[in-house]
C-alpha cells in the first residue's frame, strides 16, 4: 500500500567486535511502487457543515440532542483505473464518547460536545453501480458496510464481490452525518462553545 507521503525514518547501529570470524551481516531491503496515475478526492462545500447558531436552551438537558442530517458528496477522480481506499483520520481523536463515531471537539479540554456518524451510500463508480467497503489495515479484511469509523480504510467493491477493492477512475459517493450534541445537564453552556468536528480523508494506493 502507497501513501500520498513518505514517513521519515532513522536508523541507529551498534558497532561489535568480531566473535569467533561469525557472520556480522544484516540485509535492509527497500521496496516500493511509483505508480504513474494520482487520484483527487473533493467533497461538495469544501467539505464543510455548518449548523449554524443552537440555542442552548433547545438543547435536551437528560439525553444526547440529534441534529438534522446532512449529506455530503465525495467524489474521487484518477488519471486511470486505480485501485485506491480513503483513510478517516479523526482530528479531534478523544473527544467522541463512542470510538465507533468521530468526535466534533471538547470544553475546556475536558467536556466533549458531541459526535458524528458517517454513512457511505448511493456508490457509483465509472457509471456502474458498487458497494461501499472498508477495512482496518486498507491490506485485509475487506467487507461491505455502510458505516465509515476513524482509522477505517474506504474503498468500493463490485455489487457480487465486497472481498476487494476494484480499479476506478471515477467515483462518487454521498457521505450522511448523523450528529449528536451530548446532553446538556453535562455541558459548561455559561459561554458560547464551537462545535468543531473535523476529519481527514487520507488518499492511499493500493
């Protein structure tokens, strides 16, 4: 699997001195793929939802407070059929109650406000209808679901086999964010708090 960016690394080494004429040999092997094609991933706004002001007193003081949902379209276009997955990346990692979902930011660094589902639907991939996959490692275990968790690798497989990714040069995708405000009872609300969800989507070739 090939990232969008190489990961610095370092090396340390201890000098011995040789026992018994033993073989004081190691092998370090660097292995990679340039691949000629990239792939642009966009989300309509700019990927940006926004609910506005929420009066506190709206908000229900003894349970979670749901919002409306919101559908946003990604979309994702490569020079040629290739095969690629999106990593969900939580910027705000620690600040949803629930790993599966992603978190929308804290107050006073110690209150979390909230959190936010992410659902893949309405896949269509050069004209042809696919299925939403996902895996933890992008390498094994892909499996058909609608859900996008953090650390999830996204990609689409064909309708009769979610076991893997296909080649796709063009596809699109809605994006449904089910979001939560934390009960309210359990919230500083005396200033005004900034709801601040944010996510990234990590191109990654396969």
């Amino acid at each position: 699997m090939m990232k969008k960016y190489l990961a610095a690394f370092s090396i340390t080494t201890l000098i011995a001195m040789p026992y018994a004429q033993a073989a004081s040999n190691t092998d370090l092997t660097v292995t990679g793929t340039i691949t000629p094609s990239a792939c642009l991933p966009t989300l309509t706004g700019n990927g940006v939802v926004d609910y506005g002001k929420i009066a506190a007193k709206d908000l229900n003081q003894d349970s979670n407070t749901r919002l409306e949902e919101r559908t946003l379209s990604l979309s994702v276009k490569c020079d040629a059929a290739t095969t690629f997955a999106l990593k969900g990346i939580d910027n705000r990692i620690g600040s949803s109650d629930l790993n599966s979902m992603f978190g929308l930011g804290k107050i006073n660094g110690t209150q979390n406000i909230g959190r936010y589902m992410v659902s893949m639907v309405s896949a269509v991939a050069d004209g042809v209808a696919v299925e939403p996959i996902k895996s933890k490692d992008g390498q094994t275990g892909w499996h058909g679901h609608l859900f996008w968790m953090p650390g999830d690798y996204a990609s689409v497989g064909a309708t009769d086999d979610l076991s893997q990714p296909i080649s796709v040069q063009d596809l699109t995708m809605e994006l449904v964010l089910d979001t939560s405000i934390n009960r309210a009872d359990r919230l500083d609300l005396t200033n005004e708090v900034r709801i601040d969800g944010s996510a990234t989507l990590e191109m990654n070739y396969l």
